[in-house]
C-alpha cells in the first residue's frame, strides 16, 4: 500500500514502519495518523510479522507532537473527538496490537510523539532523543494517553512533573527513569531494535500475543490481570506452539513454532 507520510519495510519477520514528515519533524496530523493506523493493522494481520518497530525519519525526530497547525482553532466538541478518535484509532489500538512492538525513538519524542512511543510496549532511544510533554505550555493537556501512561512507566511524581513543567528529558535520564530501556548512539538504534525483535521473534508469537495481553490486562480499568493471565495461559495449552515447544523442548532441539 502506498502512503504519503509513512514508509513501510518489510525484512525477516520485522516490519518497521517509519513516520515520513522531516520537515515538520514528523509531527501527527491527521492524514498521519490514520495510515499508521491502517500499516500497523496490516501488520499485525500478516503472519510474516513476528514484530513491529516504529521509528521517525531523520536525524532530528521521532515525532515533535500532534500537528498543532491543524487544531489551533478547535472548540471544545472539537478537542474531544481530537482526542477520542486518536486514541480509538492510534494509540490505543498500537497498546493493544498482538504483534509486539518497539519504539525506535531516533530524536525529539515530545506530546503525541511521546504518547505514540508510550503506547508502545517498549521503547528504546538514540542518545540524542528528548522526550516530554510540552501540552500545558500550549494551554492543553496531553490528550492521546500521555496523561494515564507517563504515571504508569516513570511513577506519579516524576510524570506530574514532566507534564507541569512542560520540560523535555534527555535519552540518559529517560533511561534512568524506566521511560526507555536501552539508549544507544543513532547509527546503532535500528540495528539494537532489530537485535531484540531477533530474539523476541524466536519464540511462540502466539504464547507472546498472550502475554501482551496478560500484562495490559493489569492496567485497565475493571479488569483482573491475575484472572487474564489464568485464561490466557490455560489457552496456550491448546495451541499447536505450545505441542511444539514442549516437544522440542523434551527432544532437545530448537522448537519452529508455527504461529498457532
Ligand atoms: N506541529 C506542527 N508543526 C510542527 C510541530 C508540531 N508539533 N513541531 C514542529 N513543527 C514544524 C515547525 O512548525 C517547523 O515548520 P516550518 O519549517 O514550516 O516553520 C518545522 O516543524 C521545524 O520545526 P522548528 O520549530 O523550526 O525546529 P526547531 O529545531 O527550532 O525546534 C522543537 C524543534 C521540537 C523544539 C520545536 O519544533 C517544537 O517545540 N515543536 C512543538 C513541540 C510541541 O509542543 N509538541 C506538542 C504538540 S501538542
């Protein structure tokens, strides 16, 4: 499929989608936002793809934000459904993807861009990366999750400070947060994202699609992750993955898992 701001590149069991506004430093407008949406469904819909990395093109950003040109002069009703249909179609929808993915955060992840890598299921960045949540300095909130993920992976204090002092972190102190769990130079980003997806992508991706869920299911409203996880490692009892992996397990060989 042929998008006008995002590039897509299949290899080995990776698709790495890169987000293609340099000029405007990547940032999400809404033509943006709905083809990620559309390549990160594809994605996940193909058998092939065993793992997922997102990352911005350039040597600047990942995304500097939601594109705030389009949204200046929004009323109310409008800033809801800004923020509802972003949610719906992007950010949450990456959160709960089956197929894993890593942010690749390559420069400036700030507002929508953090919220995007924040709603990955982990991050790691180039030394050059600055993150934050500028929103109160434009008079708004974080609307795209920031607000509920930031708390969830660095601690109350510390997101209530990012997000009121509207301040950007370097890729170090990120990394001493729990914000990323890896910071690299730029040249060797992709190459460490690669690297991890090499491992994650030898195991079951079923038995890993499982424990996406388990492991989310611990942070949403109304749900048990101690009940989740019950039902989702009992499923894995009947998966063909699971006969595999225990069967090459007991043969003394690598297991091939076929994905089901
Ligand atoms: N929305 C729309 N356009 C954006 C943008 C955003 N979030 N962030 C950057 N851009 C555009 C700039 O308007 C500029 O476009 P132009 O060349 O047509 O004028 C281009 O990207 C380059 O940005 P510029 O500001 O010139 O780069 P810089 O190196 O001086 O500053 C930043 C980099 C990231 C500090 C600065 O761009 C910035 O503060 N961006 C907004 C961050 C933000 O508040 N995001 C949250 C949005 S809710």
């Amino acid at each position: 499929m042929d998008y006008e701001n995002i590039l897509c590149d299949f290899n080995e069991g990776v698709t790495t989608i890169t987000i293609n506004r340099p000029s405007k430093l990547n940032a999400l407008n809404k033509v943006t936002i709905k083809e990620l949406h559309e390549a990160f469904k594809e994605a996940d819909k193909d058998d092939d793809t065993k793992v997922i990395i997102i990352t911005g093109s350039g040597e600047k950003a990942f995304v500097a934000g939601a594109d705030i040109s389009e949204f200046a002069d929004y009323s109310v009703s409008q800033g809801e459904r800004l923020a509802a249909q972003g949610q719906a179609l992007l950010f949450d929808f990456v959160a709960h993807l089956g197929t894993p993915v890593i942010a690749a955060v390559n420069g400036f992840a700030l507002g929508g861009g953090l919220e995007l890598a924040m709603s990955a299921h982990f991050r790691i960045a180039s030394d050059n990366a600055k993150m934050g949540l500028p929103e109160v300095s434009l008079g708004v909130i974080p609307g795209y999750g920031g607000t509920q993920r930031l708390p969830q992976l660095v601690g109350k204090g510390r997101a209530m400070e990012m997000i009121m002092t509207a301040g950007m972190v370097s890729a170090e102190d990120a990394l001493s947060y729990g914000l990323v769990n890896h910071v690299v130079s730029q040249e060797e980003l992709l190459p460490l994202a690669q690297k991890i997806a090499g491992k994650i992508k030898k195991n079951s991706s079923v038995a890993v699609a499982a424990a996406i869920n388990s492991v989310n299911a611990g942070f949403e409203d109304g749900e048990n992750g101690f009940d989740t996880e019950i039902t989702e490692f009992g499923k894995c009892f009947g998966t063909a993955d699971f006969k595999e992996g225990t069967q090459a397990f007991l043969e003394k060989r690598k297991p091939e898992f076929p994905g089901k």
